[in-house]
C-alpha cells in the first residue's frame, strides 16, 4: 500500500466539492489530495513517515485565491515602504512623524515612499500637500500614495521629477496647483507617473519584497493570487523567485498596466499566455476609469458634490476597442479596470466586439471592481461569460469615502454580489492591496454584513451567506486562474492547497467573522506557514 505523505483528520474540514461535504478527515500524496472522508477511511493510509495532524475541531478549507492583489507592491510596501495606513496614521501629524522618523533613519537625499491615505478617514478631511512633507523632510524626496490614482510629493520629490510651475499636465493626469500656479504636490492619474518614472527597485529588492509578499499571503490562508498590472522587470523578479524555489504561492500574471496601441503590441510581441502550475502569464491588464474616492470613476451621472464632474476615461472607446480585440485574438484574458456604470457599459462593448470579430471558446475576460453595473450590463455580464474580481473589503475600509463622493442611496447597489451569484456569475474577491490590507476575514465579513468602518449599512439586498463569502475565495476564484479542475476545492485529484483556521466560518456569527484567523497553510501539501512559528 503507498502511504501518504500528510494526513489532518478531527475536522471540520469544509471541502466544497459539488456535494458541499464536510468530511473529517484527508490524506495528501505527492502534493495532491488522494483521500477525503471519514477518519477510519483515511486512517489506513497513515504509514510510519506519514504526518498526522490533529485539527481537534478547528476548521479546514480549500488554500484561497487572491483574485486581483497587487503581492509585488504589497511586498515593497512591507519591506521598504512606509506604512501611512489608517489607522496607523489617523491625521496629517501622525503621516508627518512617521515621514519624520524614516528621514531619521535614511541617508540625504533617499527616497521615502507611503502608502497609502484616504483623506475622508484624516481628520483633518484634507489631502495632505507639498508643504506638509517639506517640513519633516527637506532633502529627502517623499511620495505618498493615496487609494485610487493619486499621490502627495514633496518639493524635492518635484524637483527630481521634472515638476515645475510650468510644467503642463499629462494626458489623463493633473498637476494640482494653487492660486499662484505653483505645484501643490497633489498628482492625480497619470500625472502620479512623472514621479513613480524616477523611483527605481533593484532586482534584490522586487525579489525580497516578492518573499515578503508571499509569506504574508500565505499567513492569511492564500495559496493562489492573480497578479494585475505587472511589467517585464517585475516578470523577471517573478520569474526568478519560482527558478530559485521561493515562490510559495500559486502566482497568476496580467501584463500591465497597457494604456495604448503600442503597449498592447509591445506585451504581444514579448509574451504569450503559459508558463506552470506555480508561474503562468495569463492576461493583459487595462484600465479604463480611476476611483470614487478621487471622483475619477466614470458614470453616467455626476458625482454629489460636482455634479459637472461624471470621471475620466482614460482611453477612448475605439483605441480600448482595438486593445482589446488585438490582446483577444492572441489568447489572453484581458482585464479592465471598470468601476463607474459608463466606465463597465463601455468595456462590455469592447469585449462583445472582439468575441464577434475572432470567437474563442470561454475567453473569461474579466472585469475589475465593477462596482456599480447597471441592469442592463449585468445581463451581458452573464451573457458573454465575464468573470468579475471585485472588493467587498473596500465596502468596510472605504465605504464612508464612497457614500460622502455618491450619496448613500446609490451606494447600497455598489458591488452587486448576490445578483451576480442569482445570475451564475463567478465571482472573485481581492483586496487591491496596498489600497487595503490583505485580510479575508474582512473579506468575508463585508460580502456578508456590507457595513463601513463607521458601520454604516450599504445595501442589505446584497448580502450574501457565509458559504457564498468562501466560494468567492475558492470555487468561484478558480475559474479567473482558468484552473478549477486543480485548486479551490478540497477533492481527490486537485492540488493540497489548504487552509486551517482558528474556527469554522460556516458556523460564526456575522461580527464573529472578524476574528477568524488562519493557523497554518498548505501548498502542494508542503506547509508554508504556521501560526506557532510566527508567535
């Protein structure tokens, strides 16, 4: 008899297969699942090398999938980025005396960076300025990065970019500037570029903040992330990392940021969809609109409080239209950043023209975020088979910004997840980090209670169950990786990508989802994180 690697029995161990069992009991062989049921059943494939573990009446899941974090930029921000999140830094003075003490501990003239700021949250309800870095760092160069497609830099930062009073503003960017015309430091869209052009990372650097980033991912129960918006360094970091064994992650990659013709040709060109189980480039990543919190998302309405102001789109419908087709005829999923109501109709256009022109059998375009579909949109949604990533994180971290920028009626459709579900929608949940942490027992808490930070209600219609919230994280994240038949289920055949949590989420009060913890993680049965190591 060949025995088995590991085995965890004393479930509950919450398989998700198409009967939704909860058996007790595992056995893992070579990386893969060979048996999942009741103990006596599993307990004959334990031999003398074989691990057991006792679950002792914790909770077992599938690994979860991360379906659009950003692990590479999360991981600098971990390594050698500074932190300025909420709560972290409450008001400007507290993201002054943390830039203050990383000027304390870098040599003139070194780059400080922050993420990230939400000026709803400070409480001065202000963006920060120029001035305000200037006085904790006056020969360091300092960039702070807001959520959503804007940024604070300080006048050294400026002069290192290039920035002056005269300086013009790009294409689908802003110079902020005050009534004298100088520069407040603000940057918005693209203009943020004209600074993040000049901040370099040594390879040593991505590939350390690329360890970083997995094993804070793996500390919070993922086994599997898509990774949007990443260029040929960051592919040769990537690429390094997995040559070198020191990917703990299943790590799924979207080209990008494309913003025209040329760049579209230019990943064409250089890569095609493949690569392993570990390490696959399987999409392009675009985006069309910006955020609600900086009143870039595109509507078809304008915002509450500038009504003149409906968003930015930042790529006209017939260059999208062409990106889209050429990236769609040579096999890559192609993911666009949509958030506001015109923003989605017009990138549903995009896909419906290039399934038309070149049909591929379950293209699986996705759209990111999609926060607030019209009816209309969501049948085509259905209709053509989109996939759709977006955040239920940001109803709790952000929400407040998003009612204060739309009002509080429109607010309770944003992330529509229980109609998508209705409407046989696969779903995936992300955080967009650093734009919010990684966690996805707040992940699930959101899908469910759909409260903010402030505990306000966004729309009870849109709740969904706990079973629902994991699938999210799970069978329904697969179908983005295109790998449903290897990961998101606990059954014999698939990958032993696995999770142990501090309790069953299935059984927790709604408020109690905010405490669920994960304990230990799997990939490919090789153990990549235990709680107990990290007390």
């Amino acid at each position: 008899m060949e025995f088995a690697d590991l085995v965890l029995q004393n479930g509950p161990i919450i398989t998700l297969d198409n009967n939704n069992r909860i058996v007790r009991a595992i056995a893992v062989k070579n990386g893969k699942i060979i048996a999942a049921g009741h103990k006596p059943e599993v307990k004959r494939l334990i031999g003398p090398l074989t691990e057991v573990i006792d679950i002792d009446g914790k909770a077992v899941t599938p690994g979860l999938i991360n379906t659009h974090d950003h692990l590479l930029e999360h991981g600098l921000s971990s390594e050698f980025i500074l932190d300025i999140r909420y709560p972290k830094a409450k008001n400007i003075r507290e993201i002054q005396e943390l830039v203050g003490r990383r000027v304390k501990d870098s040599n003139p003239g070194e780059w400080i960076i922050g993420h990230v700021w939400d000026e709803t949250l400070l409480e001065e309800n202000r963006f920060p300025n120029r001035k305000d870095l200037d006085s904790v760092a006056p020969q360091n160069p300092v960039f702070i990065k807001r959520v959503f497609e804007m940024g604070v830099a300080n006048t050294k930062a400026l002069e290192l970019a290039g920035v002056e009073d005269t300086t013009s503003d790009p294409e689908f960017g802003k110079i902020d500037k005050d009534a004298n015309g100088k520069p407040t430091g603000l940057l918005r869209g693209r203009a943020m570029n004209l600074v993040l052009d000049v901040i370099e990372w040594s390879v040593d650097q991505k590939i350390e903040a690329i360890k970083k980033g997995c094993r804070d991912f793996n500390s919070v129960g993922f086994t599997t992330i898509i990774e949007p918006g990443i260029m040929q360094d960051g592919i040769e970091a990537y690429t390094l990392c997995r040559d070198k064994d020191e990917l703990n992650l299943r790590v799924l990659l979207q080209i990008g940021f494309l913003h025209d013709r040329e760049e579209i040709k230019w990943a064409i060109d250089n890569y095609v969809v493949g690569g392993d189980d570990n390490l696959r480039i399987i999409g392009l990543k675009i985006a069309l609109d910006g955020g609600v919190g900086p009143r870039t998302a595109l509507f078809y309405d304008g915002y509450i409080d500038d009504p003149q102001n409906n968003g930015v789109q930042m790529i006209e419908s017939d260059t999208l239209k062409e990106m889209v087709f050429e990236g769609h005829r040579n096999g890559f999923q192609i993911a666009i950043h949509a958030i506001g109501d015109k923003a989605i109709d017009i990138a549903l256009e995009a896909y419906q023209l290039a399934q038309t022109k070149s049909p591929r059998p379950d293209p699986r375009h996705q759209l990111v975020h999609c926060y607030f579909p019209t009816i209309k949109a969501l049948e085509k949604i259905m209709e053509f088979g989109i996939v759709i990533n977006t955040q239920t994180p940001f109803l709790y971290f952000l929400g407040d910004s998003f009612i204060e920028a739309l009002g509080h009626e429109k607010c309770k459709s944003c992330m529509p997840v229980k109609t998508l579900k209705e409407k046989n929608v696969h779903v995936g949940i992300s955080h967009d980090a650093t734009v919010t942490p990684p966690l996805p027992n707040i992940g699930l808490y959101a899908s469910v209670a759909r409260k903010t930070i402030k505990g306000k209600i966004l729309g009870h219609e849109e709740s969904v169950d706990k079973k629902t919230a994991l699938e999210f994280y799970t069978t329904s994240a697969s179908r983005h990786c295109f790998m449903e038949d290897k990961i998101g289920s606990i059954e014999i055949g698939k990958y032993a990508d696995l999770a142990i949590w501090n309790f069953n989420p299935l059984d927790s009060s709604v408020e109690g989802l905010k405490e669920w913890k994960c304990l230990m993680t799997f990939v490919n049965g090789i153990k990549v994180y235990d709680f107990e190591d990290n007390v």
